[in-house]
C-alpha cells in the first residue's frame, strides 16, 4: 500500500473520531506512517519506543546506526498537542537529536531545536493531515522523515533548508487575501463573534451570526474576490422531501419538520444519537471542531471559552446530557451536519438532506 492511501484511510479515521486515545494515534497512525515511509517498525533497536532519558520517556526515537538517535517523536492525544514543544525541546537537546516532531496524529509540528528563536520560531513545518492536500502531506512527510532521506542526512538538510527559506514571507504575503476570504466564506466564528460584539457596544443591540455572515458575503461581492477572476455560482440548497417551504431534514426516508434552522440541528443530533449509542461521544472526541470552541461538549462552558454569557444563552442540553452550542450561522449548521455524517459513516446531501428555510 503507498503512502497517499495510509493517508486517505487515517484522514478518514481522524474525521470519524476513531483515534480516541494517545495509544491509538500511536499505533494506528504514528507506527503505519513510519511503515509506510520505510522504517523497519519491528526493529526496536531503530524505531525504539518509550526510549529512556534519565527517568524521562520519549515515545519514539528513529536511530541510525542502530540505538542512537537522529530524530524524537512525541505523540500526544489528537487535539492536545499544545503546550509539549518545550518537554520535547528538553529531550532533543539532552541528547543532542537534530530533529523534533510532535504530533497528535492530525498535525505534524517538525522541530530544529538547535536553531535561535522561540518555540514556535525553531517549527520548520506544520502538517495538518486532514486539511492539507494529500499530495502535500506525502511530499512533507517525506522530505523530512522518509527512512533512506534521515540515514543519508538529506532529511535535516531539506529541513535546515525550508528553516532558512526567504520565499516563507512571501508566501505569507501572498497568502493574506486568501486566508481572508476563507475566513468570510466559511463564516469564521471567531470572526463573526468579533464582529458582533463590536457592532453590540457601537450600537447596544447584538446581531444574530446570519446578520453577520451576510454583511460579511455581501461586502466581499461588492469589492470583489482577489484570489479568482470571477464568482462562481452559489448552488442551490438541497430540497428535502417535504417540500421546497417546509423546514426540516430527510433522514431514511423519513422527513421531520422543524420551527427553524436552529431546530434542525438540534433534530438531526438526536437523531443520529438515537441511531448510533456511541455517535455522540465519537464527535465529541473529533481534535477540532471549530476553530476556537466545541460544537458539543459534555460541559456547557466548554462550548464558547470565555464567554459565560454565550454558554448560558446559546445552549442545549441533548438527552444524552451533552451540550449543544447553537450561536451559529446557516453556513456553521451545514457544517457541522456535514461532520456529524462524517462521523456517523454517511454521506451527507445524500442520507442526510436538510433546508434551513
């Protein structure tokens, strides 16, 4: 199997929550990738795991010759990675390993813990398997970790490489307007949060998120995208079963009515949950839900970081006893049906069909 289909399939599993725990991101998808990119896995004397640093532990160390380390691996649980680089940077540089990586499965943060800076200054790369193109991710992944390229060193020189690579800036530059128009587009709730609080102590009065998002989709047309020569057509909303005014969703057949979009994605949570026992706490353990807060969380404070205003106003509680946040747009609702199907193992559009009215 090469590598580009061990990504699709760990993509896949990532989305569908099944990497719950740090043993599984090691086993499953640290250890496979490594198989895949030609590390002799049942060599413990080469990829040697809990390898042992004065009481301390590393989860892997990559040797060549045989028991001396070239490159640490330390895996975290799948969305809890933030905050290790510095336990990682205390063990490459006791040891002298050239090359760090901490990753919880989804992100691959690529070290040089030698080099000046900060934490963040010393990452050579960051991979986000899941949101990056799986071409991107194979070309990385064997850049710097491909067994043949780290024994011959030309792995930690590309690294040393891309370290020192001015054209960074501009790719930074020339990222800026795009990064913005993602942000519009995709209906960041951060962004939208921002908005709305400013235009709240401007005017006294807090704009629900589809009053923003609109302003947001509009004023964007009016001045034009930068990134394309031209708009491409917004498709029509998928029509359910029951009609082209009714509100709700089709699920297997069956179409449910609803007050609001808001109440469709109340609905299609339950239902899914009353379809599968273990779905809800399979989404819960998705890395990320949205950029900054959980979808659902088994705490109501956990849904909006901060903002105990936002958890007690915009909350529902699931018969599950989970809560559900619902400050959120139409777009953010499509989105989040579209995980939940993801994590269900469906498709949606096709076993799920909603209209938000």
């Amino acid at each position: 199997m090469e590598l580009t289909q061990h990504l699709e399939e760990i993509r896949a599993g990532i989305k569908g929550g099944r990497f719950p725990n740090e043993a599984s991101v090691s086993q499953g998808i640290v250890l496979r990738l490594l198989m895949a990119l030609g590390w002799p896995t049942w060599d413990t004397q080469i990829v040697w795991p809990e390898y042992a640093l004065e009481g301390r532990r590393v989860d892997f160390a990559l040797c060549h010759p045989s028991a001396k380390p070239k490159v640490f691996i330390e895996v975290k649980q799948v969305g809890q990675s933030d905050g290790a680089e510095k336990q990682l940077f205390e063990y490459a540089f006791h040891k002298g390993v050239p090359l760090a990586i901490l990753t919880d499965g989804r992100e691959w943060h690529f070290f040089l813990p030698a080099e000046a800076g900060d934490y963040g200054e010393r990452r050579v790369y960051k991979l986000d398997v899941v949101e990056r193109e799986t071409e991107e991710s194979v070309l990385r992944l064997e850049r710097y970790l491909k067994y043949d390229a780290v024994v011959s060193g030309t792995a930690l020189l590309a690294a040393r490489d891309d370290y020192r690579d001015v054209t960074r800036n501009r790719q930074v530059r020339e990222t800026l307007p795009q990064a913005w128009m993602k942000l519009v587009q995709e209906e960041d709730e951060m962004l939208i949060e921002l908005i709305a609080d400013r235009v709240e102590s401007l005017c006294g009065y807090k704009p629900d998120p589809d009053s923003v998002a609109i302003f947001l989709t509009k004023s964007i047309t009016l001045r034009g995208d930068p990134g394309t020569k031209g708009s491409e057509p917004v498709p029509p909303v998928p029509v359910p079963a029951g009609g082209p005014n009714s509100v709700g969703f089709s699920f297997q057949g069956h179409f449910t009515n609803c007050r609001n979009a808001r109440d469709v994605l109340v609905s299609v949570i339950e239902k899914f949950a009353e379809h599968d026992s273990t779905f809800i706490q399979r989404f819960v353990s998705l890395p990320k839900h949205g950029r900054t807060r959980r979808f659902i969380a088994q705490n109501r404070n956990e849904l909006y970081p901060g903002r105990s205003d936002l958890s007690q106003e915009y909350s529902h509680q699931l018969r599950s006893g989970y809560w559900l946040g619902t400050n959120v747009s139409r777009k953010q609702i499509e989105r989040i049906m579209s995980m939940a199907c993801e994590v269900a193992g469906l498709i949606y559009d096709r076993d799920l069909r909603v209209n938000l009215g």
